[in-house]
C-alpha cells in the first residue's frame, strides 16, 4: 500500500538561509491582513440605506412607546436659538461670560476668598431677574441674608422667595422642589459650605463625618442637573475656599464641597477682591476682578474687572466708562474724559455721575462698546499690567 505524500514545513535556522537544494523546505509567508471593509460587511450587505433608515425609524418608534413621546429626536440644527441669559449686572462679565450673562437651565459656581462680592453679585442676578418679570429664591443656608444690603441692590422683598433651612438635606430639597415647580427663574443656594449634613448636625461637636457633605453634593446634583434644564432655571451655589495641606506646588486653595459641584457646574467664576476704591481717607468700595475658570457655553479663562460700591453695589457706570475708554469709544485725556464733543468730566467720578444724569450718552456709549467687541471678539477686557 503506498504512502500519502508529505510535506514538510520547515522555519529557516537564525543567520542560515535555507539551501537551494532542499526541496522538501519551504518558508511561509504570513498572509496580509484584510479588513472586514474590503471583504464586505455581512451587517453592511445585509442592511442598505433604506433598510437602515426603516431599522432606525423603528428603533425609535420603539423608544417613544416605551419612554414617551419626546424621549428621543432630532435636533434642527437650521433653526438653533442662543441660550437665554440673565445679566448679572456688570457688562464686562457679562462680554466675559459670552455676552449675554448667565445662562438659563444651568448650573453656576461662585466662588472666592471672604468680602469679595459673592452674595452682591448673586443679589444683582436675582434683582435684574426681577426687572424683567421672574421670580427669585434665595436659600440662605449662612442664616446672614442683610435684607436692606438686598433692597439697595435693587432686590424686590416683596417678591423674593427666601428659604432657612436647617440641614442640608432640607435646603436641597426646597431647591428641587423649586426648580420642578417650573415657577422660579433664579435660585441662590448661600452657601455650599454651610450645607451641613443631618448626621453632623444630630451628632457630637467632636465627631468625624469625613465625607460626607460631598456625598450629599454629589447625591442631589445627579438629581438636579436634569430639572434644572428643562426648567430653564438659574441655580447659583456660592462657595467659600479652604486649603488643602501639604501642597508643595500649585494653588493650594479648593471649593468646599467635594468635586462634585465643579462637574455639574457649567460656567465657575472665581471673584476676588484687588483693590480699594477711596474718597480721601475713607474706603467707598471695592475693585474686583473675576474670572472665569469654567464655561461651557462660551470660551473659558476670560477676565473681567468692575467696582463694587459700598453704597449701590456693583456700577454699571463705571464698568461702562472702562470698557468705554479700552475701546477707545470714550478718550481719556489726562484726567478729563470726552465723548466726541461732549466732555464728560474731570475725574472718573464726576464722569460716573455725569453719565447717571445723560442716559442718551449712556446708551450711544453702550452700543459703541458692543460694536468694537463684536468686530474684536478676542480683544482683552481687562488692560495687563505692562500696558
């Protein structure tokens, strides 16, 4: 009986080419890799465009009748709308945060060292939603509301919602309360800080709850962040700054918390205070700086800088006067400042109040300022320090 013929297959010795005369041994050669794109796609030949389009079509059908009309769609992208804003008060921030102000159905952080215009900037916020016919809240977790600070801000007592929780449990479940009600436009949760957790509270002075207070945070922003969209309501959470230890490079300063809040947030503006603002010997406000350290709806990192007056608040007229002389829409010669033939003054304070007194002017000046930004977008508002 004969023997089947074999083949034998052998690998060649390392440094030793096989000889030309084995002709029993032969090399193999690996084969090139070939994709299922060149081979053809049985998922793709099985599916054409149209069998595609039916598929997803009822994919979808299947959505909205187990999740309800509305649970999936697609977006118009010809007919996309700006994202509806409040001014907080100071055009420069405004221009920083986008040109609009603080978005609606999202979720705002501010933050910054004691004093430095945390609550007046969130008060202002609530007052100019008030101008134009919203309703506020301010949960006042610090127990420190100063009701008449509040109404020279232009805040309407009347109508403002203020809440004094107990615990934080109880001041974020007012808060979603409010924001499911649909009702109320603009809610201050003052502040992160001072939501402290049931058990603290129930518990001995001495006692650790180590984490706990992130816990909570992190509990009732996964619960949040979905109302507060749909709702288009502005949730401001002020926040105090401590320092974590140890740290040997890098800022050691951090937002109480946890890190929750800095994920859900979509726009954080870190406020500091840079300067005193003086009539003769006596201090008559505050120079702050702002920036914007997170902002998803705008570029981020941009600066602004404004007074805070101990009297009014935030001024409207001088941070227009400022970004009205960076523009170069108002010239500044020495200390007299003039708008085209119209001198406003010698001095920034006889300027300021020249412009409170002139509302035409105020108003030409405003739409020379939003003219030079929109044709400079990029342009810095705030002059460096070399300049």
């Amino acid at each position: 009986m004969a023997k089947p013929s074999t083949v034998s297959v052998t690998a060649p010795t390392a440094g030793k080419a096989p000889a030309a005369g084995d002709a029993g041994s032969r090399t193999v050669e690996p084969k090139p890799f070939v994709s299922d794109a060149s081979a053809g796609d049985p998922r793709t030949n099985a599916l054409d465009s149209k069998g595609k389009l039916k598929a997803l079509e009822a994919a979808m059908g299947q959505i909205e009748k187990s999740f309800g009309k509305g649970s999936i769609m697609k977006l118009d992208g010809e007919n996309i709308t700006p994202i509806p804003a409040v001014s907080t008060g100071a055009l420069s921030l405004d221009l920083a945060l986008g040109g609009r102000g603080l978005p609606r159905g999202r979720i705002i952080e501010v933050f910054g060292p004691e004093s430095s215009g945390k609550t007046t900037l969130a008060l202002t916020v609530i007052a100019n939603a008030q101008r134009t016919g919203g309703t506020a809240a301010f949960i006042d977790a610090e127990h420190a509301l100063d009701p008449s600070w509040a109404k020279k801000l232009g805040v309407n007592l009347d109508e403002m919602l203020v809440s004094q929780p107990d615990t934080g449990e109880q001041a974020l479940e007012i808060c979603e309360m409010l924001v499911r009600s649909n009702a109320v436009d603009v809610i201050v949760v003052d502040s992160v800080a001072a939501l402290i957790p049931r058990a603290e509270i129930e518990g001995e002075m001495g006692d650790s709850h180590v984490g706990l207070q992130a816990r909570l945070m992190s509990q009732a922003l996964r619960k949040l962040t979905g109302a507060i969209a749909k709702s288009e309501t502005i949730v401001i959470f002020i926040n105090q700054l401590r320092e974590k230890i140890g740290v040997m490079f890098g800022s050691p300063e951090t937002t109480t918390g946890g890190r929750a809040l800095k994920f859900y947030s979509s726009v954080r503006v870190d406020i500091r205070r840079i300067g005193a603002i003086k009539d003769g010997e006596r201090n008559v406000g505050n120079r702050v700086r702002t920036k914007i350290v997170k902002n998803k709806i705008a570029p981020p990192f941009r600066e602004a800088e404004f007074d805070i007056m101990f009297d009014e608040g935030i001024s409207w007229v001088g941070d227009l006067l400022d970004l009205a002389v960076n523009a170069n829409v108002v010239e500044k010669s020495g200390a007299w400042f003039s708008f085209k033939d119209v001198r406003l003054g010698q001095g920034r304070e006889a300027s300021k109040q020249f412009l409170r007194e002139n509302r035409d002017l105020v108003i030409e000046i405003r739409k020379g300022v939003l003219a030079f930004r929109a044709a400079n977008p990029n342009a810095p508002l705030v002059k460096s320090k070399s300049e």
